[in-house]
C-alpha cells in the first residue's frame, strides 16, 4: 500500500479516536494503530502543522482537540446548482 495513503487513513482513524476520547495514553494509541510511539508523535506533529489543536487530557486519558475543529481529506467536486462541496465517492 501507498505510504501516503497508510498515513492518511492513520490519520483519520487518530482523528476518529480523539474526537470519541477513546485515545488512551500514548502507548495505548500507538497499540491500537499498530505503531510505534515514535511514529505516532510523528503523526500527531504532522496533524499539529495542520493546525489541529491536539493536546492530552490526563483526566480522561486521552488526547483531545481543545476546540472544535473538523477534518476531511480527499478530492471533491462542486455541486453547480447549490454550490456546497460534495464528497467524491469514486
């Protein structure tokens, strides 16, 4: 598989955990992902760069985003009639 494409589903599946506050600690996570902890420092940094505000919350053990952010990745294709973004499911 595409290295690019591993880290992005990584990426979204990270998202998807922190947004549920289901990340347990660092070691946890990087077991749950089937990573290294370096790697996943390497993840969360480059999740940083793209300005998601992720920190750890030790009282829920878990890493959370300390504001509401969204997060979406892949190409989509405008919808003419209503200008809103439509996913492109291919």
């Amino acid at each position: 598989m595409n290295i690019i494409i591993k880290q992005i589903e990584l990426i979204q599946r990270m998202d998807q955990l922190i947004r549920l506050q289901a990340t347990g600690t660092p070691d946890d996570l990087a077991t749950k992902l089937g990573i290294s902890k370096t790697k996943l420092y390497r993840l969360i940094n480059i999740m940083k760069e793209l300005n998601a505000p992720i920190t750890y919350d030790i009282s829920v053990q878990s890493f959370i985003y300390a504001e509401v952010v969204g997060f979406k990745f892949g190409f989509y294709t405008t919808d003419q009639k209503s200008n809103e973004l439509n996913p492109f499911v291919g």
